[in-house]
C-alpha cells in the first residue's frame, strides 16, 4: 500500500491528542489484530490493543512480569502487530516497532488484576496502520462539509446500511420509544415516534438514538432541534429532528454514512 508521509504527518498535528478504541470493525478497517507481541530481548508475552493514536498505544496486560521485565530495559520494548489474517496463518505480521512505556494503569475485573499500559512509539509505526488511523480520525472529525448531507431512507439505503431499522429506539426522560427513521446524516437523523400526551424540547432536550448494526447495539447521545406534530388518520405522531453530540458520535457510525456515501460515488 502507497501511503503518504506528508498526509501522516498532516494528520498527526491534526489528531494529535485523539485516540480510537479499538473494536471488530476497526480492526478490520485498520487490517491488524486485536492480540499483539511484546518482545524483549528473549522475553515474550502478549497483549490486547484497547486503543491507538497516531503517536502511542494502549495495550492490556494479565502477565504479573510485564512492568519487572520493562525496568530492567529502561521501559523499553519491541511491539509486533499481526495482520488481520486467517487466524493459522500468524506469520503475517507488519514489522516491529519500539514502544516506551508511558504511563500504567491498573485494575481489576472479576477478581483478575490487569494492567493498561501507554507506550509511545519510539521508532516509527508501519505507516500502513498510521495512515489508515490518521484516516479513521478524519472520517470521525473531519466531515463537517457534509455534515448535513442526508440519506434518505428508502429500499435501496436500508439494504446498502445494514441497519437493522425494526430496532430503532430513541430513549428520553428514562423511557425508551421505537422510531421510524425518515433520513440519516452524519450529524443528526429525522425520525418519526407515537408518543401519548404533549412531547416539548425540554422532554427532548437530552436523548440517546439507538440501533443495531450486525447484531450490536449503538448508541449516539443527542437532542431534538425541532419537533412537529403531524396528525394521521391512526392518531397523532412526532416528527422529530434530532442533531448528535459530534464529540460523542461512536466511530462505527461514521464509517457506516461513510461507507455509504463512497459506495455511491465510486
């Protein structure tokens, strides 16, 4: 993959201070696996990525000896991360990087200790996975121009989403009401609910929208930025225009308008 070291750096003091918790689909967007290598001299041991940014990364340790085995190196280690491979082919791997340890996290989680451990990249990071990180903060962060592009939601938009759309929730004022989606965007959604008695901004003020994606739930923080009545011949509904907290919009999300969007102009 041909990768830009000016567009790495670009997003580097772009992205400087964000990271991405790590899941199945960033995984497979970023092409690695989730268990990773800590070597050190002749000691080795693995760990879990619970996040990464575009100068350090997180990792989960059970192994007692990781922090004794880390001082007696000056904090230093070599991280090998594998591709995103058929599980028996364990040979692929991007080449290993040096990581200094930067901070330690411990905690526990029923009845095993772990420890969450930052380390910096020392020597630079395959640029592979930078570019590709630098590129998830950009679908995440930098999508204000389309901000208010909408996807209709029609037959072809719901085959192409993969939302399951029977499962959409809003939930307010500690109740949760199924919705009928009108339209998506990257920042908001139209959605019509039946809801008995008088529905105000205040009610809406603060509200989670909710729905599944192949089998898990997501979950977006947000408020109603406009509410209209509409009277149909089975009673009266609310049409509800509701604009997400950008800094809390999940990253899955993102790369589904995303994907959305590239599907169509390509």
């Amino acid at each position: 993959m041909a990768v830009s070291s000016k567009k790495i750096r670009e997003y580097r003091n772009k992205y400087r201070d964000k990271e991405i918790k790590l899941s199945a689909e960033i995984n497979t967007f970023l092409n690695i696996r989730s268990v990773v290598n800590i070597i050190i001299d002749s000691y080795s041991t693995f760990g879990i990525i619970y996040s990464i940014s575009m100068d350090s990364i997180k990792i989960i340790f059970d192994e007692n000896d990781i922090l004794s085995v880390l001082a007696k190196n000056k904090n230093f280690c070599s991280i090998r991360i594998n591709k995103d491979l058929d599980f028996k082919d364990s040979s692929d791997f991007f080449p290993d990087f040096t990581g200094n340890l930067l901070s330690i996290f411990t905690y526990s989680y029923q009845n095993k200790e772990y420890k969450l451990l930052k380390f910096e990249f020392s020597t630079c990071i395959p640029e592979e996975i930078l570019f590709k990180v630098g590129k998830l903060f950009e679908l995440k962060f930098g999508q204000n121009q389309r901000i208010h592009e909408r996807i209709i939601v029609d037959k072809n938009s719901i085959r192409r989403l993969k939302i399951d759309f029977d499962k959409v929730f809003i939930n307010f004022n500690g109740s949760k009401h199924k919705c009928l989606v009108k339209d998506l965007s990257y920042g908001g959604a139209l959605v019509i609910i039946y809801f008995n008695g008088i529905l105000d901004e205040d009610m809406v003020a603060d509200l989670i929208f909710s729905f599944e994606f192949i089998d898990k739930e997501i979950f977006i923080k947000g408020k109603a930025k406009s509410i209209s009545v509409i009277q149909t011949p089975h009673g009266k509904v609310f049409a509800l225009g509701i604009s997400f907290d950008e800094s809390n919009i999940p990253l899955e999300y993102t790369m589904i308008i995303h994907n959305y969007f590239n599907f169509f102009e390509d």
